[in-house]
C-alpha cells in the first residue's frame, strides 16, 4: 500500500521559512518524478514544484521561483519543499502526489492538475502577521 505523508505546515510571518516534507511508504521515491501542489481557500489546485527521477532537475512555477526549492533525500525516502520569503498568497494546503506518468512541465504548468493515482492528505501553511 502507497502512502504519502506530508509534515511541516504551520503558521509563519510575512518572509519567514517553512520547510515541508513528504514521506513516502510503498513506493521507492527515486524511481518517480515527485510533485508538490497547492490548493488555497475558494482557487483552484495548482502546481508548484516537481523533482523529475529522470535527471533530478526540479521545476517551480513562476510564483515561487527563487524562494521555493525542493530536496530529493532518497536514503530517507522523502522530498523536502524549502519555502523561503514566504507571502501570505503562499497561503494554501500543500499536498505532494505522485504516480508513474508524472510530467514534471505538466506539473508546473496544468491547472487544475489532473488526478494523480497518489496524493498526501495535505498540510496547511499559514503565511499572515
């Protein structure tokens, strides 16, 4: 059985750092490309970042560019989403998915995304004074 386990939300000041994590059991995370997405209050889900097992090259969609970067720990079998000068529009449930067809372009750039086979159950960020 395939589980994803996101972990690190919580709620944090305009410009501070979170850093999120998405365990996986079942499935061995560096043979599949590894999405985060977000979905915030009363928007649609999005794409944020992906790790591609292919090359390891990782994709950010344009809003997070420069202050999102994701780690690939396969020892560990976890994916880390560092999120840096955070913005309250960062505010959102992040969820991490994942199946054999994952598109790291399509990731970043669908939304609303397609239905993946694995999902996490999502951990919420707060981003507010």
């Amino acid at each position: 059985q395939v589980q994803l386990v996101e972990s690190g939300g919580g709620l944090v000041q305009p410009g501070g750092s979170l850093r999120l994590s998405c365990a996986a059991s079942g499935i061995k995370m560096d043979y599949y490309s590894i999405g985060w997405f977000r979905q915030a209050p009363g928007k649609e889900r999005e794409g944020v970042s992906c790790v591609s097992t292919s090359d390891g090259r990782t994709y950010y969609t344009d809003s997070v560019k420069g202050r999102f970067s994701l780690l690939r720990d396969n020892a560990k079998n976890t994916v880390y989403l560092q999120m840096n000068s955070l913005k309250p529009e960062d505010t959102a449930v992040y969820y991490c998915a994942t199946d054999r067809w994952t598109n790291c372009t399509m990731v970043v750039t669908s939304t609303p995304p397609r239905e993946y086979q694995y999902w996490g159950q999502g951990t919420q960020v707060t981003v507010s004074s």
